[in-house]
C-alpha cells in the first residue's frame, strides 16, 4: 500500500492552497486526491451563463500569488480558473495531482497511526496526515417537488449545467432567485422566448460597478509597486466595515439598506414589481446579491417574476399554488447547495472508536476546534469546515488562515515528536468551548434575526458562518496552538 505523509481531499482552492504551502515548509510527499477530471473546485463545476464571483477581483487570489491582470473589477468564471491553473503549473502541482479519483472512505488506524484512504478505480494508500478540503459548495440542493420525475424537458442545476441544451428559443423556469439566478436569467434573457422566475423569497441587491479595466489600469496594476496590494487592502477594510452591518452595527446595516433600495427604485419603475422584490428581513440575513442587469431583466416582456409557491410538476408545465399552469420546455435548478452538511455522505470519514464523521454531524451540532480540528479524529484537518463560512470578505482569506495553521500543525509534529510516532487529536474540552463560544456570537448577529437560509441547518442551528471579523479569525489562528491539543501519544506510551 503506498504511503504518503499528507493526503489532501481536493483540488480546489483550499486543497491547492494547502499543496502550496506544504511545499513552502518543505512538506513534499504529498498527493492531493481530485474526483473529477481536472482541478478547480467550485469555479471548475459552474459554468453557466454569466458566472461570476461577488467578490472584487483583486481579494480574489491568494495573498503569496496575487493576480495582477485582472480584467473587470468582478471576476468571470473563466478568468478564475485560468488563474488556477495557471497557479498548478507554477508551483509543479500537476505532479501531486491524482484527477479521477474520489476517495470513498478514510479510516483512522489507531495501531499504525495512519489514516487508510480508500480511493475509487485506485489502490488504497496510507497517509500520516488527513486534510479535508472538499468544501461547501459541492453538494447540490434540489427540493422533492411532486412531479419532478415526470417532467419531459431538461433540468439541471445551476452547477451542473447542460451545455448540450439549447434554450435559445426555448420557454425556461428559472426556480430560485439568488446568487446563480442573478447572473443566468439575465443571460437567458438575451435568447430565450420566455423566461418565468420562480421567487420563494426576494434577495437584497446592491449595485455591481463592473466596467473593464482600461488597458492603462490593467498596466499600473501589473507594472506600479504596491498599487495592486493597495486596492486588496482597500477592497479588503471596506468589506470588514460592512461586517459589521452584520455583528450588529445598526447604522451600517441602515446604510446598506438604503443603497440596497435605492438601487431597487432607481432600476425598476413598478410599485407592484417593486414591493415583490422588497424583501421583508433585514440585510444580511440571507446572501446579498450584487447585480446591475437582473432588475431590468425582470422588467422584459418575455420575463415573468411568479411569486406564488409551487405546487408540483407537470411534463410541460410548473403550477403553482393557486393553479396557474406555467407552461416550460426546461427547467434551471438556481437552489443553492446543503452547505449545513459539511460532509458529503459519500464520503465516510471514520475516526477513533468507529465514529464516522458525516453521521456524527446529522445527529449533533457539528462541533470543531477554529473549523480546522474536530475531536475523535486525530491528525485530520479541514479546510472551510463548519463556522469558517463567510457573509462578507473573500472566503480565500480564510482558507489562507487555516491552511497556515494546519502547516504548523504539521511541521510542528515532524520537528518535534516525529520521532515518537506521535500523532495530534483536539481536546474535546477546548472543542466545546469554542463552539458554545461560537455560537453565542451567532445569536447576536443579523444571521439569527429571524429569516431562514441556506446559513442554518433544520433546527436553526447556525454552524456554518464565523460571527465576526476575518481578522479575529487571522489572530485565533496565527500561531499553531499545541496547549489546545491532547498530550502527545506515541506506540511506546
């Protein structure tokens, strides 16, 4: 069985990062084990019309191997996975890649010290170390609406999108109205003979200045000292004041609000479009959408807002709750993902006495240690684990702040103990209270104010989202903390 010293579940942002940094501590027997067939995660799977991130461009690459080229303030699908994989032929990833190869189980192994990965179409392999890097946005969310078996046309999921499919010409539901409705019904408008957009609930918009940078700007970003790295950090502070909108801060949230709707008033002249697209919860507590085109793609003739509930499907048709027959050739799925199941079902991850991973989070709050560590796993970490998730910033930040601290975890093990055959676990004392502590936070933010989102899981519980500043996140997780953990064990203790 081959045997490395770190296996990383992956190849997204957070997987690559951590592949990354390992080899810039050293840490080089690593593979980092990717399902499908090439590397980018999230920006990799969506490739549907107008793909964007909400992010400004320059907070989103990372810190040690920033972008400079970037050519809109906001960036497109493809400019962000060319940047990634520009970035696995820089660092020589492509040697530690393995592409078609889901892991369909880990165990720990008590005796040997060593977590056994089993690998779909590949030999088992042993590795010391464990980083779950999978993230949340992988696990589609679909509701079992009656009839969705009987429809005759095409339906897919915003992130799994029929490129084989043409919808020009075609009558499209669009179900959702949220961060991947935002950009796509826009798109679909340009061609589609009529689109309705089914609504549950209106989401909050706020303009998207996204004119390209002139090419004297893309210049000075790549070529004057500092100028790039000046506006992140700009980029950066103004997203850690509009935080605090969200931690509680009336008057910022006040002022979100207002720019919120006076952009609703300025794009759409109906009072009755209008109202339907006020929502009635208060800013943040659901995604905030930045979007400068789905207002007046609304307000098209072949363009339909459909507010009422859906009732089922039909082979032809969507209806609604009070009947109305909405006649359709397709179906787009804009549903979000189960980001509140941290770990795919598919993935059975089983640590000390049995306890497998996924299960334990389907019966109990999904406590961890800073979202890295969870007790009962030893020598396993996770990247954007649970309340690591983000309303506000660039998740990259985060990922770069974990990834930093895992690396020290591990460098730390290899220089200190590595000749015990030691091997790390989190106490569970330290896990409890910082997930109490958590989740004290969490109840003071706009989050648990009284809407329902894809942030809570079926209870209520908010186990997804850090409830604070990035950089309260950047000071917990500076410097690798050993006092956290239990006392080291090795084969001769």
């Amino acid at each position: 069985m081959k045997e490395h010293e770190v296996a990383i579940i992956g190849a997204g942002l957070g997987g690559l990062c951590a592949a990354i940094q390992l080899q810039k501590a050293g840490v080089t027997d690593y593979v980092v084990l990717e399902r499908d067939s090439e590397v980018g995660g999230t920006w990799r799977d969506n490739t549907y019309p107008g793909c964007a991130c909400d992010v400004p461009s320059h907070l989103y690459s990372y810190s040690f191997a920033p972008k400079l080229d970037w050519t809109r303030p906001y960036p497109s699908q493809p400019e962000i996975q060319a940047y990634i994989l520009e970035l696995v032929k820089r660092y020589g990833l492509r040697a530690h890649v393995q592409l078609h190869s889901a892991m369909t189980g880990a165990r720990w192994d008590a005796a040997e010290k060593r977590w056994h990965i089993d690998v779909n179409g590949h030999p088992a392999l042993r590795a010391r170390f464990l980083i779950a890097a999978t993230g949340p946005l992988n696990k589609v969310s679909i509701p079992e609406l009656p009839g969705r078996d009987v429809f005759a046309g095409a339906q897919f999921h915003s992130s799994q999108w029929r490129h084989d499919v043409a919808l020009a010409g075609q009558r499209v539901a669009v179900i959702g109205t949220g961060a991947s409705a935002i950009q796509i019904v826009p798109e679909l408008a340009k061609t589609a003979a009529r689109v309705d957009v089914f609504q549950r609930t209106p989401s909050w918009l706020v303009p998207r200045p996204n004119r390209a940078y002139s090419a004297l700007q893309r210049w000075a970003f790549a070529h004057v000292p500092g100028l790039q790295r000046a506006n992140r950090w700009r980029i950066y502070w103004l997203n850690e004041w509009i935080t605090r909108s969200y931690l509680g801060a009336r008057s910022v949230r006040g002022l979100v609000r207002w720019l919120a709707l006076a952009h609703l008033k300025r794009q759409v002249l109906s009072p009755v479009l209008r109202a339907q697209l006020t929502p009635a919860y208060e800013p943040g507590c659901k995604r905030i959408g930045v979007s400068n085109d789905f207002y007046p793609a609304l307000q098209q003739p072949h363009v339909h807002l459909v507010t009422e509930g859906i009732e089922r499907l039909e082979p032809d048709a969507v209806v609604t709750r009070d009947g109305v027959r909405h006649p359709c050739d397709a179906i787009v799925w804009c549903t979000g993902f189960k980001v509140t199941e941290f770990v795919d079902p598919a993935l059975k991850l089983v640590g000390e006495n049995g306890t497998e991973l996924g299960n334990l989070w389907r019966t109990q709050p999904a406590q961890s240690y800073l979202g890295i560590s969870v007790a009962g796993f030893p020598n396993m970490f996770l990247v954007v684990g649970p309340n690591t998730g983000l309303g506000s910033n660039s998740i990259i930040f985060m990922i770069e702040c974990q990834v930093r601290y895992i690396v020290q975890a591990i460098t730390h093990m290899q220089q200190e103990c590595y000749k015990n055959n030691s091997f790390l676990r989190i106490q569970y004392a330290g896990q409890k209270a910082f997930y109490m502590q958590v989740q004290h936070k969490t109840q003071h933010t706009v989050w648990a104010s009284g809407c329902t989102s894809y942030y809570q899981s079926a209870d209520g519980r908010l186990d997804t989202l850090w409830p604070g500043f990035t950089t309260s996140y950047w000071w917990r997780t500076r410097r690798f903390a050993p006092q956290a953990y239990e006392p080291l064990q090795s084969r001769s203790s």
